[in-house]
C-alpha cells in the first residue's frame, strides 16, 4: 500500500502535521484523491497551461451536473464563482467547458436564427453570418480584458488573478444565454419594455460582484459601473474593427 505521509506538510513552529482535508466535501483525505467524492486534491491548483489543455481535451465530456451549473449560473450571480474558488470543483463544470458549451449552443442558435435559406430574415445575410462567425473569437478577446479590469478593481478583495478568469467565464456564459433568450423574444413578438431589460446583465453583475467580492456598497456601483463603460468601449472597437473587416471582404 502506497504511503502518502509526503503529501502531510508540517508547521514549522511547532511541528504538527496539518490534517488535509477535501476542499469540496470536507472529508478528511489520506490520499491525493477523496474517497468520498473523487476530487483530487490538487485540483483548482494547476498552472494554467494544465488547466487549460487537460479541459480543452474533455469540453464534450458534459454530464448532468451541467444543470446544477447553470441554475446556478442563470439564477444565484456570484455563488458559482464563489463556489468553485472555495474549491467546490468537482460538484460543477469547470468554467472553460461550461463557457465552451454555451457557447456552442448559443452559436447553433444564433446561426439557425441567421439562417441564409430563412425566410423570416431580414437585413444583410451575409453580415449577419459573418458577424455569429466572428462572435466567439470577439469573445475570447474580451475576456483577458474583462479579467484585467476585475484585478485591478478588486485585487484587495481577491488577489488570485485565475479567480478573476473563472468569474469573467461565468459572467460570458450568462451573457450568451442572456442574448439568446432577447432573440427568442423578438423573435415570439413579446410586448417587452427593451430599456428594462437590457438593465439585466447590470444587475446580474452588480449582484455577482457583491456575492463573490463583498466591496463596499458605494464602491460596488461605482466600480461596476466603470468596469461596464470600459468593457462596453472595448466591445465598441472589436465591432467597429469588425465591420471595417467585413466591408474590406464584401467589397
């Protein structure tokens, strides 16, 4: 039987032996595995290039605990973040594929909706075609960029920079699924007040920042607010570059 006392780090005052503990169950470990739950326990502590690769390879591997994820996601802002920075990790999926396989599904959606053969549809074809194919390029842009901004506003509320990653996933994800359902509306015709709900992804952001970050209340708006104007200007000149890249391809 293997010996795992090389994984018990000891305090150096006073030479006691620090109990692991599974940071997803709260089961006492005596391995690099709970027996409980299976979640290792070096798991949400990979460098990012492993994080990245070893999710890239399973994005299809979804199970049905990607629908206690997204009721998470979609209606408590904040507690997935919160959750899995806890260490909570097995119990959701990991925010790389659930963003991916929003993504996904937001991008079948969108391009049956822009479909060239429809009838129903309206506008330029091919800008509308160009732009859904675009769509998820623009995105992985912008989240660096979102993540930045949540470091250098919150960094003394959470320091660890990968933190910031996961949130600014999560909040992507809802936006896919926000944009999906506007389009399902327009597209019922269902008398709705535009300006209100656009007000949706502030509040849903504003409530994710409180749950996971806990500021101030006076710094909460100002800062989100702030972070919004600039995302907001970073998304302008993405789409502005874009269309400037679809007339020199059209033309």
């Amino acid at each position: 039987m293997m010996n795992f006392d090389f994984l018990k780090r000891r305090n150096i005052s006073n030479n006691k032996p620090i109990l692991l503990v599974c940071r997803n169950c709260g089961t006492k470990m005596n391995g690099p595995y709970c027996h409980l739950c299976g979640q290792s326990l070096f798991a949400g502590k990979e460098s990012s290039h492993w994080r990245f690769f070893s999710n890239a390879l399973s994005l299809f591997s979804v199970d049905f605990k990607i629908f206690r994820t997204i009721k998470l996601l979609l209606f408590y802002p904040g507690k997935l973040t919160k959750e899995y920075c806890q260490g909570h990790i097995i119990r959701y999926e990991h925010p790389f594929k659930l963003f991916w396989f929003i993504v996904l599904l937001s991008f079948i959606y969108f391009s049956y909706k822009f479909d060239p053969n429809s009838k129903k549809l309206t506008g330029d074809t091919e800008l509308n075609r160009l732009f859904i194919s675009y769509l998820p390029y623009a995105t992985l842009l912008l989240i660096p960029f979102f993540s930045f901004l949540l470091f250098s506003f919150f960094r003394k509320h959470n320091p660890i920079y990968s933190n910031n990653t996961v949130f600014a996933l999560h909040f992507h994800a809802f936006l896919y699924v926000f944009f999906a359902v506007v389009l399902l509306i327009s597209g019922l015709c269902i008398p709705v007040k535009w300006w209100l709900l656009s007000l949706i992804p502030y509040i849903y952001l504003l409530i994710a920042v409180y749950v996971f970050y806990k500021p101030k209340i006076i710094h909460l708006f100002l800062k989100v607010t702030f972070i919004l104007i600039i995302h907001t200007l970073a998304i302008s000149i993405l789409l502005f570059s874009f269309f400037i890249m679809i007339g020199t391809i059209i033309h």
